[in-house]
C-alpha cells in the first residue's frame, strides 16, 4: 500500500460529523469536526459534501470515501434502518452521498467501523477475528474478519446490545425497559445510563455513571457494589459471544472503556461462563480512543479502492 493513496473516512454521530485523511500508512493528513445538522437530511447531504471538499482542500484528492453512521443500510431496498440519527431512517442514503459526491462511497456501521480500525492498526492489530464493543451512552459492538467488516445477511451483525442479558439471577429478571420495546436487553444493564439506573435502584441515590465510578473510587461501598455487579454482568454478556464467535481479540470502546479499573480481572469475571477448558482471548482497550470509528470508516477501502 503507498503512503501517496489517501482515504477520506467520516464518522456521522448525531450532534458532531467528524473527517479524517489518512495515508497508506495510516497518518493523518487532514481532519475536521463539524456540528451534525440534526433533523434535516438535505442539510446533512450539504454538510458531508462540504466536508469532503475541505479536507481534500487540505490532503489533496482522495482515492476513497468511507462513511460510518448508526444504523445500516437494509440489502435489498438500500434504505437506512435502526438509526437513532431518526432522519437517515428510510432514506437512500448511501445513493444519495454518492451521487452529491460524484464518486462511489463505502457506508457501514459505526461499531462495524470501531472494529475495522482496531483490527487494521489498533489493539487488534494482527488478529484474524476482532470483536469490537462500544460501552457509552449505548451499547453495540462490530466484528472485523481479516481487517474486513462483516456486516451479515441483513447488516445487523453485532447487535449484541439488543440481546438479554446472559445468565439472568432471579432479580435480574424480566430487567429494565428497552426504548427497543423489549425487557433486560444488555443495553439497559451496560450503558452509562443502564449503570447509572442500576445504582439509583439499588440505593436510592439518583447518580450519574461518572459519579457513581467517582464515589466507587473514594471507597464508597454502594458504588463499589455497583461497579461489581456491573463487572460480573459484563463478563456473562461478553462470555455469550465468546461461545458464538471465538474472537482472537475484544477490544472495548466508548466511555466506559476509558476506566482502568474495568479491565482488572476481566478474563476472570468472563472465564466460568465460557464452554471451553481455558479463556485467554486478550480484551483490551481501544488504542485510538474516540478517533476509531473515523479511522476505521477510512479502511473500509482498505486494499480496494477500485470499485464499491
């Protein structure tokens, strides 16, 4: 690969568009961050086209353009679905880019896009299977084979934040509300926010995440139960995948990756519910933090810049 062939990758977030250049090496050439015209489709258009235009304007032309975003692009009508960005929802998306663009584009899922980038440069560099997981607000993941993302059949590989928790105790069941419309997902137990709820049920003090980790640090022992049993649910739903996939490496992004303390014995708390004699798949934390999912919408041309 030349360090002249330059990727242009952009990870489309609800509040903030971020677009990066990088070469054949993987350095950055050109970046911006630029506010996402919330509600407004034909603005978002207007504001990617604007932003290809500056970065070239700084990198020079570009051979590709990768685009991360939430949700996917349903095979068969090629229309955006399960974006919480809810005005992509049943749009042309992908189409309608290219043709404002004048030139093919690549658009995935943005934990699709974390799992690309780790895979190729990251913390799971070298590895053949990568699952990547995002602990935020939200909690999704991708998977990268090869560098390469796999989206699956009907591009909802990863959803692991919708499935229910593994290995429910009595009062864990049926589990919080989902905005999904279903009960106990993993995403209101390992989210910010799902800890956060966890906390206020177990208590009675209303705390966000970050104060709860806060209070956790000092000593406080209704914090410190709260981040144990958030530690000992992590490694029941990442053993559940772990038994489905096998991934040579877990690496783990978002917020909550951001806390030392949640890797300490992690391999432990997921080891009991893993069906096989020994668990020693590294879990790592993102190596390019919150620059992942740009990045890794870059390499979605990674080797093939010839074609869609």
């Amino acid at each position: 690969m030349s360090e002249a062939t330059l990727r242009l990758g952009i990870d489309l977030g609800g509040t903030k568009i971020a677009g990066i250049v990088l070469d054949g090496t993987g350095a950055t050439r050109a970046e911006a961050r630029i506010p996402t015209p919330r509600d407004d489709y034909a603005g978002t258009l207007a504001a990617l086209v604007a932003l290809v235009a500056a970065l070239e304007a700084r990198s020079g032309p570009v051979q590709s353009v990768g685009v991360g975003m939430p949700g996917a692009i349903a095979p068969g009508t090629g229309l955006v679905k399960n974006a919480n960005s809810t005005w992509l929802n049943g749009r042309p998306f992908a189409a309608d880019l290219a043709q404002s663009l004048g030139r093919p584009v690549r658009v995935e899922n943005d934990a699709n896009c974390l799992a690309v980038s780790e895979a190729v440069d990251g913390a799971g560099a070298g590895a053949s299977i990568v699952w990547a997981i995002i602990l935020g607000t939200g909690v999704g993941s991708g998977i990268a084979l090869d560098g390469r993302a796999l989206a699956g059949r009907g591009r909802i590989a990863g959803e692991w934040g919708h499935n229910p928790l593994p290995r429910p105790r009595d009062d864990e069941r049926p589990g919080p509300a989902c905005y999904c419309g279903r009960t106990g997902c993993i995403e209101t137990w390992l989210s910010g926010p799902g800890l956060a709820a966890d906390h206020a049920r177990q208590t009675g003090t209303t705390l966000t995440a970050e104060a709860v980790v806060a209070a956790m640090r000092v000593g406080d022992p209704s914090a410190e139960k709260t981040f144990a049993r958030y530690r000992d649910r992590l490694g029941r739903a990442l053993a559940h995948v772990v038994n489905i996939l096998d991934p040579d490496a877990i690496v783990i992004g978002g917020g909550l990756s951001r806390l030392p303390e949640l890797f300490d014995g992690l391999g432990d708390l997921t080891a009991p519910h893993v069906f096989s004699d020994r668990f020693d798949t590294p879990i790592r934390p993102s190596l390019h933090g919150d620059a992942s999912g740009v990045r890794g919408a870059a390499w979605l041309w990674n080797g093939n810049t010839d074609g869609p």
